[in-house]
C-alpha cells in the first residue's frame, strides 16, 4: 500500500477541507445539550467514528439577562467533553451587546475543545472580519468559522463570504431568510415541500452551495421544524445531497440525526466500487486504468475517493485494505 495518504495526492490543498461530519445537532437548554453530548459518545463507540457534531446554543438558548452565566455554563460542558468529542458553539450576532462576551468566555477558556464556532446573522465579510479579531484577541487564532447566511443581502454575498481563509462551512438560515422578503415568501417556504418548491428559497440554497464548492467550504443545509415527520425529513436530506449539493444538515432533535446519517450515506454500492476502483488506482500508482469498460484517471479517482470519506463520516464500515487510512493516526496526517 502506498506510504503518501492518497487525500493529499488526490485533494492536494483541500485535503481535509469537507472532513467534517454530514450531521450538526443543535441544543441549548442545559439538559438536552448534556443529553446530546452524551448521545454522541455512545453513537461514536457505536460506529468508531463521531459521526455528528453537538453545537451547543447560546444564541436562542440563553435567557435574555442570563447571557453570561449561559456563556459559562457551555463553556464548561465543552471542556468536560468527552476525549473524542466534537463540540462546537453557536454565540449571539457580532452586533448584539453580548457577542464580545461570549467569545471571551467561550473561546478564551475552551477554545482547545472546541471544533468550531457558529456566528450566526453574518451579513458580509465585515462581519467574518470581526468575529475573528474577537477570537484572536480571545487566544483562539486557529478556531474555525462557521457562519449563518440568513437574509438576501447575505445570500448576495455569499460567494465573498466563502472566500475570507477562517470560514470553514456556511449554514442556510431559512426561518430569517423567509421572514427577511416581509411576506413576499409565504409561510409554506419555511415548510418541507415550500423550502424546496419556492424559487426564491431555491436559489438562495443553491447559491450558498455553489460559493461553498467554489472555495473549498463545507456547505450545510438548514433544519426541517417538522422534527415528528422522519420519512418528511429523510427526504429533505437526501433532496440537499443529492440535488442541491450539500454535505452536512442541521438536526434540532436527536431523532432527526440518524434519518440524516442515512441520507447522506453513499450506498453500499457505491462504497464497494468506490472501494475497488481505489485499489486499482493505487496498484498503478495513480496512472489512468481501465475499470469496469470505463477509463479512469485521477479526476474520477478524486470523486471515488470522496465517496470513501462519505462513507467514513457516516459511520459505514470500508474494505479491510483502506480502513488503516480513515483510522484517527493516518487521518490527522498533513
């Protein structure tokens, strides 16, 4: 087997750049984000792999009055995280009074723990700008950027948002978006049928994908609010991956986290070729071969490759042969 990780042959620059989980769980009421970070140390034992992100909320989770102590409070719950765990947080919109404390609190004492930080109402790169002078100044130079597109003027500048060096995945914030056209979008956009059928929201979600793909970036589907109807959401994921180009969702219930695990997931099909053909590449050392009646090269080798990923951050089990790659030693190489 090849000694080079084929992700830096293949991917080059952006290796690791969609390494991230296709699920991010969102909570923020005390007990149900002790609930969840518990849920994904039992569901990483279960599959070997964390295949979902707990972000923990302070902007709709903290009372009005209570910003600080809530700040405190996810702070602590992330650095008491279990060893493997992906903990994220999502802190109020860098113009609301209390964003500056909460990266100061959150950031300046568990920056180590945490996977990334979520701004939400990110209107333009100004914005991206000053959430990273406050990690900076907070000792979190290298924390990641997620950020909430959520108004029209944001979508419009989605592609430049992307683009600044410290975002690493945009969010579509559909609730704000619809409510953001003063009713010129029906309520039924904010639905499961109505956020894929409306133009509008349409191309909002397309734009937001493709500025992601353009620089590398991670793009992340919005929530679905009928969290009872699984077969309703289950749809809706696999409509973002398979139609609109996306490679993460959002989930606002623990029941909606396996449904999105599922969509996402490459089929058994899939990861088996994907599998085969890789082998194939490598026996060859890269060069072009024939596979199943078709030419192959590196191009298509990048996309089998991904499939592979795929399978990995939903927690699919991969051919003996290439699971030494996806385990965590061959998986933190650079």
């Amino acid at each position: 087997m090849a000694s080079i990780d084929p992700r830096h042959i293949l991917l080059g620059s952006q290796a690791g750049a969609f390494a991230l989980p296709v699920c991010d769980h969102y909570s923020g009421v005390e007990v149900r984000m002790k609930k969840s970070l518990a849920l994904q140390a039992e569901m990483t034992e279960e599959f070997g792999t964390c295949v979902f992100d707990v972000t923990l909320d302070c902007e709709d989770g903290a009372p009005v009055g209570g910003e600080g102590e809530h700040a405190l409070l996810v702070a602590e719950l992330a650095l008491a995280a279990a060893p493997k765990a992906r903990v994220a947080v999502r802190v109020h919109p860098v113009d609301h009074p209390a964003f500056d404390a909460d990266v100061v609190t959150i950031a300046g004492r568990a920056a180590q723990r945490l996977a990334h930080l979520m701004v939400p109402k990110v209107e333009s790169v100004a914005d991206v700008q000053r959430a990273v002078a406050a990690l900076d100044a907070a000792g979190a130079p290298a924390l990641p950027l997620h950020v909430l597109i959520e108004s029209p003027a944001a979508v419009h500048r989605a592609f430049n948002i992307a683009a600044h060096p410290r975002v690493q995945s945009l969010s579509f914030g559909l609730m704000d978006f619809v409510s953001a056209h003063g009713g010129a979008i029906p309520a039924d956009g904010m639905s499961v049928a109505g956020q894929f059928g409306h133009p509008l929201v349409l191309r909002a979600k397309l734009e937001i994908a493709s500025a992601c793909h353009a620089h590398g970036k991670v793009p992340s589907h919005c929530v679905v609010t009928e969290f009872k109807d699984l077969a309703a959401l289950q749809t809706a994921a696999r409509t973002a991956a398979r139609e609109l180009g996306y490679t993460r969702m959002w989930s606002i219930h623990p029941d909606q986290i396996r449904p999105i695990l599922a969509a996402f997931a490459p089929s058994e099909r899939e990861v088996d070729t994907a599998a085969a053909l890789i082998e194939h590449a490598m026996a060859a050392s890269w060069a072009p071969v024939q596979f199943e009646g078709r030419l192959h090269d590196r191009a298509s080798y990048r996309y089998y490759w991904q499939v592979l990923e795929r399978a990995h951050h939903t927690g699919l089990p991969l051919p003996e042969p290439l699971q030494p790659y996806f385990d965590e030693p061959a998986a933190e190489r650079h």
